[in-house]
C-alpha cells in the first residue's frame, strides 16, 4: 500500500472516531463516550493495574478492548502495522566514535544508520547536537558530513570529537527555522522535533534535496490551534493536544520515572478537584509547576499551587483531596486507554502528511519501523529519494 493509498484510507475513518480520541479523560471526569457507551466505561473501570499497563502499552490490544463494545472500532485492525525496515550490517571500527552515547541512544543511531540509504551525496545532519549520527554516517559512508545545530556549546563539543577520529564533519551553528536546505545533499534527521523536521521536509524539498532519511517526532511542537496539514486536502482535524497524544507513550520509562508520573498526576488531579470546589467549574490548564513542589508532601504542594492560583489556602482537609486525586488518577488511567488505543494512529497519519507530500513534489517514498520500540516509540522512518 502507498503512502496515498494508506492516508487516503486512514483519513476517512479517523475523523468517524473522533469523539473516542479527542476526548481527555484528565481533563474531563466523564467523557460524551462513557456516557454514551456506559458498559464500555464499567468494564474500563474495573480492570486491574497489570491490565491497564497492557492495554495501555499495546494499542492493537486496546483497539480490540474497545471493538468488543464497539464493533465498528475493528475496521482500524491492521492499519498501523508497516514493514520493519532490514539493516544493513555496519563496519564500525571500533568503539571510539561512540564516546560520551548513553547506550539505547546509541542502539538508536546504530539502528537509524544501518537502515539510512545509501549514497555519495553530501550528508546534512539536521538538528544534529553532537552529530554522534553525522558522525558515524560520515565513518561508515566515507561521504562529508555538515551537521546543523542551533546550541553552540554542542557543536564545539561535537567538533572535538570528530576532530579525535579525523572524520570529514562540520558544523554549522544555525537555527534551522531560518536557514535555507541545500540542493543535491542526503538530509538525515533523528528525532527533530515539530516543525524542524517540517521545516526540512517542506524547504528541501523545494529546494532539491537529493534523498531524506527522517524519524519525526514531539509533533506538536510549532503547533498552535490546529495542525496545519502540509497535504491539506484531509478530513482529518488535530488540534495541539491531539498531536501530542502520538508521544505519549512510557514504553521506555523506568518503574521509578512511572511511579513519579503517577504522583504528579494523581496531586494535580487532587488540586484540579479542589478548584473546581471552590467553584472555578471546567478544566483549567496548568502553568508549569516545579518539579520539587512534588519533593515534599502533598498538603504543602495543595497550599503553594492554590496560593499561586489565587484560590483560598486550603483548611484542615487536605488530605481528602489528596484521596480524590488517587481516586481521580484511578479513573483516568483506564479511561485513557480509550484514547492511547488511537495514538499510533494518530501519529501514523502526522507522518503519512509528510510523505505524501514528499510524494507530491516528485519523491519515491518508503516508510517503515527502523527499530524496536524498547529503544524508542517513535521508530518510523520516512525514505525518500528524488525520482
């Protein structure tokens, strides 16, 4: 199946589930579907932890949940899954050009390489930090190396260290919002996020790149309202936040990382709880909160946010609002799972704008997993050479 094709088909059906993925049951203590789909919403709230992290880390899983109340969900089955992408055996000598690389970030750009096309165009490592990608590609490829970098502290530090393997890798400190992409060159990108990696799509492909190898991710960064297609002929409509349900996933998060996640939902749903009694009814976003407003204990945290929120200090029932924040969280981790089910989805069709468009200015495309999710959930990668 095409990209066209694939999108096409894929278009048609999200906007038909709209009310399922829209909805945020953080934000909402009862979303229009559990109220329509009561029995749906009983057997979310009774399923027991082990289940919830299953359902919640398996969308398929999640899909056929929701299909058993919800028969017409199952069309969906099947859509997500794309090719794995077959590496090629890299000849790296030695481990020197791997210093200072946590190692699953490296199993990352160890992965991105070795299924990266293969040529002797010039290679633009976009958004690059370090360039530890540009500097492996430039390694293993024998071809030179320009990774663009906005924060100058990393690319002296990168500098230094493909000056220590003596490897044909410059630097360009740059913003890449407001530079032009350079004609004839293989543009690579791993992880830039938002509108970097749109900003090369859209601007190399006007301007010529010869081939792209990206992994998108954080769409939602640049958007403001709706996302702004690059294809716009859709039916589908995002908004920021639905966006930023395509990287919501934990897959990678320690047991101890969760248990905070847990906390800090659990205490902002308690203080949301609190508000809305004091009679400030509806969600209302929250201003970035200190992280070690979490360190010490929840009526202290209740006190200090309420004070900066204008609201009165809370009396001598604090802890039950702690209770209702637990409760809270309880509800809406299973009633989460309803949207999380749509996330692959939804990230699906963010990146399938981005290569029909490719599509459309001449490129052949292919799209596929470059690796496994254990070492990072956004694991798509758009290929493309010009025809």
């Amino acid at each position: 199946m095409t990209p066209g094709m694939r999108r096409k088909e894929l278009d048609a059906l999200l906007p038909t589930f709209r009310e399922l993925w829209h909805a945020q049951p953080f934000r909402e203590p009862r979303p229009n579907w559990a109220l329509n789909h009561p029995a749906l919403t009983e057997d979310l709230l009774r399923l027991d932890e082990a289940e919830v992290e299953y359902l919640a880390d398996d969308t398929g899983a999640a899909l056929k949940f929701i299909a058993r109340h919800l028969p017409d969900v199952a069309c969906l089955a099947g859509l997500e899954a794309l090719p794995i992408k077959t590496a090629a055996r890299l000849a790296i000598p030695g481990e020197r050009w791997a210093w200072e690389i946590p190692g699953r970030k490296r199993s990352q750009i160890e992965a991105f390489a070795g299924v990266a096309q293969t040529g002797d165009a010039p290679i633009l490592d976009w958004c690059g930090g370090k360039g530890h990608l540009g500097r492996l590609l430039a390694l293993v490829r024998d071809v030179p190396v320009r990774t663009l970098e906005i924060d100058p502290a990393l690319c002296g530090a990168g500098q230094a260290l493909a000056k220590r393997l003596s490897l044909c890798q410059d630097f360009s400190i740059a913003d890449a919002l407001q530079v032009e992409v350079p004609a004839g060159c293989h543009a690579v990108a791993l992880h830039a996020c938002g509108d970097l990696h749109r900003r090369l799509i859209e601007q190399g492909a006007k301007n010529g790149v010869a081939r792209f190898d990206v992994a998108p991710c954080c769409y939602y960064r640049g958007v403001t309202g709706l996302y702004q297609p690059l294809v716009p002929d859709g039916q589908t409509l995002l908004s920021r936040d639905d966006t930023r349900l395509a990287v919501t996933e934990t897959v990678t998060a320690s047991p101890r990382l969760r248990r905070r996640r847990d906390r800090e939902m659990a205490w902002k749903l308690g203080f949301d709880a609190y508000r809305r009694a004091s009679g400030e009814y509806g969600y209302k976003s929250f201003k970035p909160i200190s992280a070690a407003w979490f360190g010490g204990q929840f009526p202290e945290f209740l006190q200090r946010v309420a004070t900066r929120e204008g609201l009165p200090v809370p009396g001598r029932s604090v802890r039950e609002w702690e209770e209702v924040g637990w409760q809270r969280l309880h509800e809406v981790l299973r009633l989460s799972i309803v949207r999380q089910a749509f996330r692959r989805l939804i990230e699906l069709w963010l990146v399938l704008d981005l290569s029909v468009y490719l599509e459309m200015q001449g490129y052949s495309v292919d799209l596929g997993i470059f690796c496994e999710r254990s070492l990072t959930p956004r694991n798509l990668l758009i290929s493309a050479r010009r025809a």
